[in-house]
C-alpha cells in the first residue's frame, strides 16, 4: 500500500476510531517492550499490555511494577505518552456524543431505519397525530420533517426531526424516504391557501419521485388543486376545509340531544374504517341481513360504494350486488 493510499483510508476513518487505534498500537507496543525489559515480571506479553493499560490509565493496581531501571524509565514514557493520549480520546469521545445530540435535536443527524412514517410540515395537527400513533403503537418509528423549526428535542417528542425543505431530494434522503412506509403531508397553514397547496404538490412529486410505490396522503385546502395533487402522486388527499365545513353545518343544525363533533372525534379514535369485497354468499342479501352476520366479525356495516358513489346507511332493503365495496368499522 502506498503512502498517499493509506493517508487517505487513515484520514477517512473517524477521529474517535483512529485515537482508539492510535492507543491500542502505544499499548501493545509498550506491554510487548516490557515483557522483553523485564520477563520475570511480566513472562506474557499479554500481561505487559495489561499493565500499560493501567498505568496510562492512572489507575495503578499494583498487580504488575517494574523493578529495573529501563522499565521504570519505560513507565514514566507511558505515563506522559498514554495517559493524556487516554484522556484526550475520554474528552473527545464526551465531545462527540454530546455534539451527536445537539445535531440530532437540531434536525442534521440522517436517519438510517425502514419502515417508518414521514410526517411532513410540524404544526397543532402534526403534534396530536404524533401522540394518537405513538399511544396507539409505541414502537412506531416516526421522521419528522419541517423547513420552519429550529430544533425539536427527543425527550419532548419521540420523533426523529430532519430540518429542511421536504421539496428537495437530499432532505427527502436524509430521512430514509426509499425505505418509509407512509409519508402523510400537513398542509401550512400559516401560509394562503394556494401557496400552502403548491408546496405540498411540490412535495408530493419530489417523494414520488424518490419513491414509486409509497402511499402518499396530502392535506390539500383548496377544492381546485385535488386533480393537481393526484396528478402530482398523491394516493389519498385529505380536504380539511370540505370536512370542517360539513362538520359545522352538522353543528348548526343538530339536534339538541346529539353531539358531532364529539361523535365524529371518537369514532376516529376508538374505530377503524374498512373497504372490502362483497363476499359471494352476501351477494343479493339485503343491507340488514349483511350488517347480522358481519357483526359477528365484529364489522359494523355503515355503507356501500358503488360505482364512485357513497351509500350511507341506504335502508335495511337494500340488496348488495357483486362489485359493490362495503364500508366497514372495526374497533381498532
């Protein structure tokens, strides 16, 4: 190996690594010194290295001292020479795990798992899906990616934040994008509606670009840019401003006795919605002979979807037919 080679492989190997190596090469060479020095007192080389250990170290068992005059000279050289080589590597090694977490919380570190989820864009909504997943699954793996904070500690919130604009290819590689198994885009809501709508497009086609096959949901706010978004990739689009506003005018013109919001927000909670095939034998049964027996799978029929159109509790009658979709909620 030429001189330039092994300059380059030295100074590509993290500096924690090569002070480790540095003191192991001082070590071995000082323990296999004094075993030739002194063979009485050390009859293994083995032992000389345990005993420089220790004496650079400072902690000084006594089990090993050298008595001749070339092995205690021997020992002060190890004393000044490994001893600070061992307390520079302690100091640097402190460094360098306390500088791994200020980037960590800072957003800089790359995550290097698989099967996680990608949140994208941190805000109130952000927050709480972060505590519902995590309290549903605490083992979940979550990434997190945001352009406007400065920092997110892990104690507070057990993500790992990567800060950056989640448009641009080495954000979206910093956080594993090739191996997530779900990216859900938030939309920014501290911006006008169209220029929140453009970033997640935007947003949208850089992951599906970085990742064919991955589920995408995207908050879009303006009606008129969902064709935009499903162009862009997107595989589910979630219209915050349509829901609210249905939400509000169940609100205003409830009945006194019911509560929608409260009703809406924990059947989301507590339920799981299901899309399935009708099953051969419940073909040409009527709603209410299918909502029986699918209760016995504890499978709460609430609809069917034929055709694109959505049939909500369409009355017991109703006869099932063979490419209808049923709509099922399952305890979660």
């Amino acid at each position: 190996m030429s001189i330039k080679l092994f300059k380059q492989v030295y100074y590509n190997i993290p500096i924690i690594i090569r002070l480790l190596l540095i003191i192991v090469l001082i070590m071995t060479l000082a323990g296999t010194a004094i075993h030739y020095i002194e063979p009485d007192q050390f009859p293994t080389a083995f032992e000389g290295v345990w005993w420089a250990f220790v004496t650079a170290a400072t902690v000084g068992y006594g089990d090993y001292v050298p008595l001749s005059l070339p092995g205690r000279i021997l020992a002060l050289l190890l004393i000044l020479t490994g001893g600070g080589l061992i307390a520079f590597y302690i100091s640097r090694f402190s460094a360098v795990a306390i500088n791994h977490e200020y980037n960590l919380e800072k957003g800089k570190v790359a995550f290097k798992g698989g099967g996680h989820l990608v949140f994208i864009g941190w805000n109130e909504r952000t927050r709480q899906l972060v505590d519902i997943a995590l309290d549903k699954n605490p083992d979940l793996r979550i990434v997190l990616i945001d352009r406007t904070l400065n920092s997110l500690a892990y104690q507070h919130y057990p993500v790992h934040f990567i800060h950056g604009d989640a448009t641009e290819d080495y954000t979206l590689q910093q956080a594993n994008i090739k191996h997530a198994k779900c990216v859900i885009i938030t939309a920014d809501t501290t911006e006008k509606e169209r220029q929140a709508d453009n970033f997640t497009i935007l947003t949208t086609v850089a992951v599906r670009g970085n990742n064919e096959d991955i589920p995408i949901i995207a908050e879009i706010l303006s009606g008129i840019q969902v064709e935009n978004a499903i162009r862009a990739g997107a595989t589910t689009i979630l219209r915050t401003n349509d829901f609210m506003s249905a939400l509000l005018y169940h609100e205003m013109s409830r009945d006194k006795a019911a509560m929608p919001f409260e009703d809406t927000l924990n059947l989301l909670k507590s339920q799981a919605f299901r899309h399935r095939n009708v099953p051969s034998e419940l073909v040409n049964q009527t709603f209410q002979a299918a909502s029986k027996k699918l209760l016995l799978d504890q499978m709460l029929l609430i609809g069917i979807l034929r055709e694109k159109e959505w049939m909500v509790n369409p009355g017991h009658e109703f006869r099932l037919q063979k490419d209808d979709i049923l709509i099922c909620l399952l305890p979660r």
